[in-house]
C-alpha cells in the first residue's frame, strides 16, 4: 500500500506537470487560487494546501493529517499565513 504522503506527492507532481490530481478541491476561504489535495485511506485522510497560480513554482502553504470532519482553525490558519509570505514574480506573464 502506497503511503498517504507519497500519494500527496504524486498528486503534486501531477499539478506541477499542469494537471489537476484525482481528488481536489478549491479552497477560497484560504485564498484565491488555493487548492486543496485530498488522500485518504483505512488509516484517515491526510490533507495538502497548495496554490499553483505561477508557471515557476508550486507553493505548498500547509500539509496535515486530517482528524476531523471540519479543518481545523489552526490549520487554516497556518495556510493563510504561508500564503502571505509567497514572493509574487515581479514579471508580467507568469501567472497562470
């Protein structure tokens, strides 16, 4: 059995590669652009908040297993604030 981390991978390498992976979705309360990558299995559901709206970088703002029905506060509020700090490109063109 693949590993919930190593499936967040491979989904992120997909989106690295201009795809979207299996399961997804937006995630606007966090910001715009933000995605949200869903893996579970037997063992629960892990979670990676990324946002991909530059062609020179993926920026992953947080990753967690997830314990509840309802993310967490802190966990979004975790992504909010990794999400200020991502270096906007300074060229025109780069954002997709």
């Amino acid at each position: 059995m693949i590993s919930r981390p190593r499936s967040a991978g491979f989904a992120l390498y997909m989106v690295q590669l201009g795809r979207d992976p299996d399961d997804w979705k937006p995630v606007p309360s966090i910001g715009a652009g933000v995605r949200e990558i869903r893996v579970r299995d037997e063992a629960g559901a892990f979670r990676l908040i990324y946002i991909a709206r530059f062609l020179e970088a993926v920026y992953v703002l947080h990753c967690f297993n997830k314990k509840s029905q309802q993310t967490s506060a802190r966990d979004i509020a975790l992504s909010r604030k990794h999400g200020m700090i991502i270096p906007f490109p300074t060229t025109h063109g780069t954002e997709f």
